[in-house]
C-alpha cells in the first residue's frame, strides 16, 4: 500500500512536469500590404513595409521580425534589410538597396515564415 506522503509526492511531481511542459505556439503568417504590385520605389530612398496584425495568435512562435528583398523569388540572406523589430508592430522601415532596376521585386517578411510581397518595381542608381 502507498503511504499517504508517496502519493502526495507523485502528485506534485507530475503537477510541476505539467507546468514545465512547453508552450503551444502558433505560426502567425502576416500578409504584407505594402509594397503592393504596381508600386515603383528608387534605390537610396526610405519607405515603410507594412503587413497586417489582426487576428495575431496570442503565442507566436518567432515575434522577432526580418525583412529581405527577393528577385524573382530568390531571396537576398545575406543583405538583410531589416532586423530585430516586433512581428507585431505592423511596419519597418527600410531603405531601398542599390540594384539593378527591374520590376521583378518583392520583400519577404520573416517572423514565424516567410511571407512574399507582391512583386514591385526598384529603379536602381
């Protein structure tokens, strides 16, 4: 027969492994409102980034935010445009990177995934 204190024991046990137990996280997969097609930026110049946040999870997976610049859907790792900023703030402002013009663009907005803007056009310096 288990003794009163064991069985007290096991049950504080398991209630503490229960509380360590991870969290559930949700992915938040912003769409990103700006730029949009059609829009033209110029290399040098600042501009915001701008994504919805309604309807965010309440746990999100990765709220720490990063955007990059894509051509024809290959992303630009190594030139970050913007990093370290809330997921949940809505925009970043970035500055528009010196690149050949072409109208193939689109930022990719990192957080939980990847999410690309519509393709845009940069008219380079």
């Amino acid at each position: 027969m288990i003794s009163f204190t064991t069985f007290i024991l096991t049950l504080l046990a398991l209630f503490s492994l229960s509380l360590a137990a991870p969290m559930r996280r949700d992915v938040f997969v912003p769409p990103i409102i700006y730029p949009k097609s059609g829009v033209v930026w110029i290399a040098g110049h600042h501009h915001n980034v701008t994504w919805e946040t309604d309807g965010a999870p309440v746990n999100i997976t990765n709220g720490i935010g990063r955007v990059y610049l894509a051509n024809n859907t290959i992303i630009d790792l190594d030139h970050p445009l913007a990093i370290g900023f809330d997921i949940l703030d809505g925009r970043v402002s970035v500055q528009v990177p010196s690149v050949p013009t072409g109208q193939n663009y689109s930022l990719v907005l990192f957080g939980d995934s990847g999410n690309y803007s519509p393709q845009f056009t940069i008219i380079g310096l």
